[in-house]
C-alpha cells in the first residue's frame, strides 16, 4: 500500500525560511570580513615573496635589484644592471599593482601603533628617511629598513582590524610579514 504524503504546513515553510534568512543575515558581514581580511593577507604575502625573489636576485646576478613604490596603488621591481639606480630600458623590471580593492594605507585616527612599537605610523610606505624605494645589494641585505601598510579600501578611514605591514631590516635583509591584534603588546605579530 502507498502512504498518502501530506505536504508541509504553510507555517513550517515560513519558519523554515525565516531561520535562513537569519542566518544569511548574520553570517554575511562575518563572511565579508574575513574575505576583505584574507584579501588584504595574499597582497602582503605577495609583496613577501616578489620581495625575496628580489633578494635572491640580486646574490645570484651580483647588483643591485630595486623596490620602489608608487602612491597607493603598486610597485615596481628592477634589476639594476648598470648600477645607476634608474630602471633603464632592456633592464629586467616587473611592474606590479596590487588588488583595486586594497592599498597602501593606515587610518591616522585612531592612531596606530608601527611595527617596531616605537610611535604612530605616519606613512604607508615608512622607510628610514621617507624614502618610497630601496635596494637589495648582493649581499642579500637591504639599503633601507622600513615597512609597507596595507589595508582595504573599504576600512581606509573606519578600521585598522583588517591591516597587514611587511617589515624589512636593512642590516640582515629580513622580510616578515605582520598582523595588527589590536590590545596586545606588542601590537604586530
């Protein structure tokens, strides 16, 4: 014998679709934070690593290969084959722009702490010196230390929770990647 099937109540259905919508509501901001968060994390680990293949670069072919950046938006990277620290023609160069959603950049206010925890970052691209570019030399260490702030365009002016820094030590050619966590101390990790 076939069992007659009832269909659902109209008051189940509904129910059933509130709790969905709820969900919906609640986990959409959470989900686009995290995507603006790991967005945000692959432009500094890209920074990272185009930064250690210019370190490596420059001990394999024995110049100098610069890293200099550009407003908010990108940076590029050449090998200074000739020493005159201008990216001539025929030099190996890789211009690089990073995602239109994200950029170079802190919020002022609040003010936040910089990854050596020694004052405010003043600048998205803070180097010693104010400078926006550097070299590797061929001893794999850096002519400058500095870092570079990223954030995402959507945070620029409202929240610093998302930022990312990429730290270079000039004396060793170190290269870090750091996460601002707001309320420790250290700040950066």
């Amino acid at each position: 014998m076939a069992e007659d099937k009832k269909p659902l109540p109209i008051a189940e259905i509904v129910t059933g679709v509130i709790i969905v919508i709820i969900l919906i509501l609640y986990a959409l901001p959470r989900f686009i934070g995290w995507m603006e968060g790991s967005v945000v994390g692959n432009e500094a680990s890209k920074l990272f690593y185009n930064l250690a293949a210019a370190k490596k670069t420059a001990v394999e072919n024995k110049h100098r290969v610069w890293v200099e950046f550009e407003g908010t938006s990108g940076y590029t990277i050449f090998e200074d084959v000739n020493g005159n620290g201008i990216g001539d023609p025929g030099e190996p160069a890789r211009h690089i722009k990073l995602n239109p959603n994200i950029q170079f950049g802190i919020n002022l206010d609040p003010p936040i702490q910089n990854v050596w925890g020694t004052g405010t970052v003043a600048r998205p691209i803070d180097f010693v010196g104010g400078k926006t570019k550097f070299y590797f030399k061929s001893s794999s260490k850096a002519s400058r230390t500095g870092a570079v702030y990223f954030i995402t365009k959507t945070d620029m002016g409202n929240s610093n929770a998302d930022i990312r820094a990429v730290k270079i030590i000039g004396a060793s050619g170190e290269i870090s990647v750091l996460k601002i966590s707001p309320g420790d101390s250290p700040p950066w990790k």
